[in-house]
C-alpha cells in the first residue's frame, strides 16, 4: 500500500490531517448513507453497510486515493425500480454481477472507455436524476410514499401540499420537520462561522431535526433499526444467481455497471483537479469498485460509486493518503456497531428533506452557460436527456442522449462551413473554416481554394475548426506551394487556436472549482479533448 504522496516519508502529521479528514468525512457520509437507502426503497443500515465497504475495501484498493465511496445520488432511481420490479433479493444478484462486469472491465484496461461520454449526457443524466429525487423525496418529507413515476411525482406534489396544509395532521407536521431541515442547511451554509464550517450542514440539520422532534414529541415517522444491524443483508441463492441469465436481470447489471463506472471516474477526474497528489489510475480504481460492488451484492445492500460530496470534503479538510477514506469506514462501523439505538430517533422527513436539497443541487441546470460555449447541440443533448429521465427511466433516457451523441458527432465530423472574405484590392483573401475539416470535405476545401485569386495573400482562420486530419493539412501544404509561385502566400492563424484552448481550459477549471463548493456534483465539465468525443 502506498502511503506516500509526493514520494515522501508519510510522517506523523500527516496521519493526523488524515485523521481529521476522515472524522468530517464521517460526519458528512452518515446522514447521506442513510438518505440515499431510503430513496432507494432500502433500509438506512444497507446504506451504512454500503458506506463501510466503501471505505475500508475500496478505500484500501482504489486507484484514486483521495475519492470516497458509498452509496450515490445517482443510482437511488435506478435501484428504486429494481426494487420494486424485482425486490431486493434480485437487486443483490444485479449489484453483484454488476461488481463483476467492473472488475473484469479494469482488468481488461477499459477504464478510459467508460469516461468516453458526452458531458451533455452525464450532466444530463445526474439533472434528469435530480428532478427524479426531489419528486419523490419530497412525498416522503410528508411522511407519504411516491405515487410511482417522476410525471407522476410532479405532477402530485401541489395536491399532496394542499392537503396537509388542510388536514393538519402528522403529514403537515412531517412537512415542517423537513422544511426546517432545509432551512438550517441552507442557514448553516451561508452564516456559520468559518472555524465550523467543517462540521456538515446536512448533519447540523438532522441533529436540530432531531432536538424538535424530541422536545415537541412529534408524532411523525421515524428510523427502524432492527437488533441485529446485519440482518437487513440479503445473501443471494443459487436459483437467484441464476436468473441473472434473464434478459431484465442481465441489463440490469449491465446498467449498474455501467453508470456506476462513468460516475467514479468523471467523479476521480473532478477529485484530481482539487488536488496535486497522484493522479488517479483509472483501471485499477475501477476494479477497486468492482470489488466493493461484488461485496456489496453478496450482502444484498445498496450499490457504490465514488461520490463527490464526501470526495471534496475530504480533499477540503486536508486529506493526503487513501487512510482518510479508509478509516471514515472505521468509524461508520464503530458506530453502528456500539450507537445504532441513537438512530432511531431521526425523523424520516429530515433524511427525506437532505434528500431534496440533494435533488434540488443536481437538477439546478448551473452547467448550461458552459456547455453553450461548445455550441447549442449540447445544450439540446443536455435537456432532452433530462426529458427523457423524467419521462421515461433513466436507462432509455441515457440512450437516448447516447444516441443524440453520436448523431452530433457524426454530423460534426462530416460538416465544413468555408466563409471567404475577400479584401477591395483583391491582395488578401481570409478564409474562416468552422466545423470539421476531414477527408469526407476535402473535395469542398479543394474547390474554395482553386478560386482564390492568383498571387493573393491568404489568410486561414481555424479557430472555429473542431477537427482537422492529416489530409486536409497535406492539401493546405500542396496548395501553399503552388501558389507561392504564382508570387502568393498562406499563413494559418495557429495563435487563435491556442488562445481559444486556453481559454476554454481556464473556463473549465473555474466552472469544475465552482460544482464543487456548490457541494454537488454533476460531472466535470468538459474539455476541448472530451468535447470532441461529444
């Protein structure tokens, strides 16, 4: 195990920083653990379980030290509707199958691959999630269960208002408990003073939650803890194991696999950017997750993924090795081993209620202004995935931004728009390209250039250019000759490329600085390298 960050000896401060961290981290994943299970249609100690393995066994193997891992945001509407459909004896089989599709796909050096896609689509995915949450959280801040689809919960949200502002009853007093959860993190965010800032505001809010609760005698819903933590561990039987050759069973894995590997590792890349220790290494924190996942499933409890919540408050409290994530899982396990009673008296709506600002984070569409920098089609992208979520599920509305993607990408790469302004004297021709200059356009560029007038000096404008090949280069280069006899020249503005990368980057870094103290993530922004891919 590598217990070093630049090279260095690790000493004893450093274990203290690490020390420290791994107290906040705690802190901050407890409630969250808890939260995201019941969204999900689980017991709060699956979640907690989930939060341990998370730590101690991929915290010990990840390939990116400071990330932590538990159970996300993202995949609460996923593993919602396999619970329901299938019940949770069958999403222990599809979590586990999914561990073992991560494994092998990092031992197979395929890390890389699952970052290949659109920021649109992510961004788009972790909105359409988002709006999903909130929906459905928000029922269950009333002390009410979801009526069933994200149109539906929507759509049901003002009448389910109306009547426990009419009733009166524990629905309404449910509501208020959760309203004032959201205040106080909202209030603690913004007026608490720096030296304690460290403590989370979600856990702030649950602890106030809980005082009312108690002092008022509220008569609301509450967490069940059973006796024995680990009874909420469902172990997958050999009939079960083989119905993962069911079609609804397998895309079901391939589902969890999927998603949950694109999140770690734009999660990994988001972590990296805060950070000047080791980069991540992508396949091995992908098997490192398999792993976790594989155990998860075996115990029948809530999926993983490296979450960037947690993630960024460990990096935020000074974090340097891997042993801050690994012993937050510690400490998780110390206290639902010796304190689970004290869970019993956190009302469900103030879970619910983290539940909704959660939501509220991920659906905000902050992404939008940067993505419109990369052209309307990712903007497009971006909102009809969000559509398509809501509408639909979550499965068919990333396919269908998938395939949007490509549609982009192949209309990108088979697009050239030539604009030529010629000066009065006919000395200086600018020729300004935009969108992609490739062998399939390569009999356009030769016939604007074959017009230009002879012994001109020609200026091409590239900035604009997605993509150039070697083709169109070694025509420019053939072309330049040519007419430099006829007393003529070609000058390509490189330097406007370079600035617009330049300034795309600063963009980017800004934007990826700002998601994260917003203290929800929904995917690193793009890059000139990934926009291309989009």
């Amino acid at each position: 195990m590598d217990y070093n960050l630049m090279n260095a000896p690790y000493s004893s401060a450093a274990f203290g920083r690490d020390f420290m961290a791994s107290i906040v981290v705690f802190l901050v994943a407890l409630p969250l653990c808890m939260g995201v299970a019941l969204a999900s249609g689980m017991p709060p100690m699956a979640g907690i379980i989930t939060g341990i393995i998370g730590g101690i066994v991929v915290g010990f193997l990840a390939g990116s030290p400071l990330q932590v891992s538990g159970p996300a945001a993202g995949l609460t509407v996923l593993v919602w509707q396999y619970v329901q459909d299938f019940g949770v004896e069958m999403l222990g089989v599809m979590v586990l199958f999914a561990g073992l599709i991560q494994l092998v796909s990092g031992m197979l050096k395929l890390g890389q691959w699952f970052r290949a896609v659109s920021p649109a689509v992510i961004h788009g995915m972790l909105a359409g999630i988002g709006v999903l949450i909130l929906a459905s959280q928000f029922h269950v801040m009333m002390d009410a269960k979801p009526l069933g689809g994200g149109i539906e919960n929507l759509m049901g949200i003002p009448s389910a208002l109306i009547n426990a502002f009419r009733t009166g009853d524990s629905h309404f007093t449910a509501l208020l408990v959760g309203l004032l959860t959201i205040a106080v993190i909202f209030g603690w965010s913004a007026i608490a003073p720096k030296r304690l800032r460290l403590v989370p505001a979600p856990l702030v809010a649950v602890l106030v939650a809980i005082a009312v609760a108690a002092a008022l005698n509220l008569k609301i819903d509450y967490v069940s803890v059973p006796e024995n933590i680990w009874a909420v561990t469902v172990f997958p039987t050999t009939s079960n194991l083989m119905r993962i050759l069911e079609t609804p069973i397998l895309i079901g894995a391939i589902s969890i696999a999927f998603i949950a590997s694109a999140e770690t590792l734009l999660c990994a890349t988001a972590v990296d950017q805060m950070h000047r220790g080791p980069r991540t290494k992508y396949d091995r924190e992908l098997s490192a997750q398999g792993i976790g996942n594989a155990i998860c499933g075996a115990l029948g409890v809530l999926p993983m993924t490296g979450v960037i919540v947690r993630s960024s408050a460990n990096v935020e409290a000074g974090a340097e090795t891997r042993n801050s994530a690994i012993l937050h899982g510690v400490w998780l396990l110390v206290f639902v081993a010796l304190l689970p009673f004290t869970l019993a008296y956190i009302p469900i709506s103030a879970l619910a209620a983290i539940l909704v600002y959660t939501g509220y984070k991920l659906a905000y569409p902050k992404i939008v202004p940067t993505l419109r920098k990369y052209g309307r089609g990712e903007v497009v992208i971006f909102f009809v995935t969000v559509i398509m979520i809501v509408a639909t599920n979550l499965l068919e509305g990333v396919l269908v931004g998938l395939a949007l993607s490509l549609i982009k990408l192949l209309y990108a790469f088979s697009h050239l728009d030539v604009r030529k302004e010629e000066a009065a004297d006919g000395k200086r021709v600018d020729l300004h390209l935009s969108g992609s200059a490739t062998l399939i356009r390569l009999p356009k560029l030769a016939s604007e250039l074959e017009t230009l007038p002879r012994g001109s000096q020609v200026h091409v404008h590239i900035a604009d250019l997605e993509y150039i090949d070697h083709a169109c280069l070694d025509l420019l280069t053939n072309w330049d000759r040519q007419h430099a006899a006829t007393g003529g020249s070609l000058t390509i503005e490189w330097d406007q490329l370079s600035q617009k990368y330049h300034q795309r980057r600063i963009s980017s870094r800004k934007a990826a600085r700002e998601a994260a103290k917003a203290g929800a993530w929904s995917g690193p922004t793009p890059t000139p390298e990934n926009a291309s891919r989009s």
